[in-house]
C-alpha cells in the first residue's frame, strides 16, 4: 500500500536503490563544465524537461557551487538525486531520475 506522505509515491518515481535506475544507462546526458551558477542548474532544468518521470540524466559539472545548487534543485522540483561523484579534473558527476513535478511540501 503506498503511502500518501511519502514524495516517491506521489511522483511515482523509483527510489534511488531500486533495480530500474541501480546502473541505468542515462536517457540524456549535460556536460556542464565551465558554467558558474545558477547556469548548471538552469541547464540541468531545461535538458529534464522533455524527459519521462523516472529517465535518468547524468550531469558533469566543475562549479563549486554545484555541491549546493543541484541537491536543493532536485529537491525542491520533485526529482531523485540518484548518485553523486567525484569525476575527472575536480569535477563532479550526478545522476538525476526526472520526478513528476515538485517535491510534496515539508
């Protein structure tokens, strides 16, 4: 039974342990290095909009304010920040599953 307070069931959208998303090749791809904020996260927006719920877009970002910027942006729009690394040259790699809109309020 699911559970109405819990934001993954009201977006339907695998939770990031879950086979469907574990190892997933992504959907789409952003190479966002270079860009200083808040243009990954407005990057990060525009290339989820024509994604279904639960696709998976990888991002590569080298902005510091990064670290901040794409775990509340994921938050506060709906999405399931999924992974989170550190990637080649300092930057770093996340893997975002599309959710279907913004996060149930808190």
């Amino acid at each position: 039974m699911s559970d109405p307070h819990d934001p993954r069931d009201a977006r339907q959208v695998p939770p990031p342990d879950d086979d469907r998303t574990r190892g997933a090749a992504p959907a789409a791809t952003l190479d966002a290095r270079g860009l200083l904020c808040p243009l990954p996260v407005l990057r990060t927006r525009k290339r989820l909009q024509p994604l279904a719920p639960g696709d998976v877009l990888d991002v590569l970002t080298d902005d510091p304010a990064a670290i901040v910027d794409v775990p509340h942006f994921c938050a506060e729009q709906g999405h399931v920040l999924l992974h989170e690394a550190e990637a080649e040259g300092g930057a770093r790699r996340w893997r975002i599953a599309k959710g279907r809109g913004r996060a149930a309020p808190r």
